[in-house]
C-alpha cells in the first residue's frame, strides 16, 4: 500500500469540506447583507386628526424630521387633521384658546370673541421672529423629502373636500384600511 493515498484523500475530503464551508459562509454574507439591506430604513407612521395652527406643526416637524434620516414616512390625515393638506384652510388656521393648557390666561377670558385670532396672530409673530418654517413650507419640504402626505377618503367625503383643494403632491383615496396596514408595518407610530 502506498503512503499517499490516505493522505490524498484527506487532503480530497478537507477540499470538498473547505469548498463546502465557503459555500456556506458566501450564502450567509449575502443573506446578512438581504436583511440589512431591508432594516436599513426605519418606517414611521402619524395619524393627524387636529387642525389647528398649533397641532399642525407636530406631524409636519416630525414626518420631516424623520425623512431627512432616510425614514420612509407616512401622515394619514383624517377629520380636522385634513384641514393641514387643504390648501385654502392650511393658511387660515387657528389656535384655539379655550381649554388649552398652555395659555396664560384663564378659560372665561379665553372665550372671548376674538381670542383665538389673538393668539395664533402672537404664535405667528413668534414664529416669523425666529425664522421657522410656516405650515406652507414644512408642507413643501415634507413633500420634496418623499413623505407621503395622505388625505383620509372617507374625510374628504364627510368634509365635501374635492381633491384638487389639496396641496400638489398629496396623497387621496387613502382608506382606514391602508392607514392601519402602514400602523402595522411601522417602527415608530404616532396619533397626533
């Protein structure tokens, strides 16, 4: 018997299981580099269902926010919420004095008329002072970042909304249905 043979085939049997190994370890790299590729972007949905000057700005500074981090973002807007999309209304909302607990006056003043055109004009005077983006432009950079603004439909029915009332861009015929299955699929999920 010759010496070589069993060392030729224990170098046979390490090949075949040194090729098997890089096999192995090339098809788990490209499956680790599927599953990082599809966890790279985080997904964030908001619900926004008020319509005042002060409660549009949360979904708008966050789903902005959260874009320029390469978030895939959704804002389902429904009931007063939708007003923020509506191209007429989004300009003349308002701050609503009576019960917010943030006004520095007590509720029986608060409900004077005239009183809530008084404190968004003061909010306004703020924000044009230090240069914060208005309702307008956060909407336009919301937008241009790929976040997908959505107009509930069943709103837009209830309201007699037409969809050319909304800013360009905006998504409608958006259903509960669509809204809960971004809810579903997204890492962070807001109800503004």
């Amino acid at each position: 018997m010759s010496t070589d043979t069993p060392s030729a085939d224990a170098e046979n049997v390490a090949d075949a299981d040194l090729e098997t190994l890089q096999e192995r370890v090339e098809d788990l790299e490209g499956s680790l580099a599927d599953l990082e590729a599809e966890d790279d972007g985080k997904k964030l949905t908001i619900i926004a269902t008020k319509g005042t000057f002060d409660m549009a700005y949360p979904p708008l500074i966050l789903a902005s926010t959260a874009a320029a981090f390469d978030w895939e973002v959704v804002v389902f807007h429904t009931f007063w919420g939708l007003d923020i999309l509506h191209e007429e209304k989004s300009k003349d909302l308002k701050i609503s004095a009576v019960g917010n607990p943030t006004m520095p006056m007590p509720n029986v003043l608060a409900a004077l008329p005239g009183m809530d055109a008084m404190a968004t004009k003061m909010m306004e005077r703020k924000i044009d002072q230090n240069n914060t983006a208005t309702i307008e432009e956060l909407i336009e950079l919301s937008l241009d970042q790929g976040v997908d603004l959505q107009a509930c439909q069943m709103t837009v029915e209830l309201m007699d909304y037409d969809e050319e009332d909304f800013y360009e861009g905006v998504t409608t015929g958006v259903g509960a249905a669509t809204a809960l299955q971004h809810l579903a699929e997204s890492d962070v999920q807001l109800l503004v």
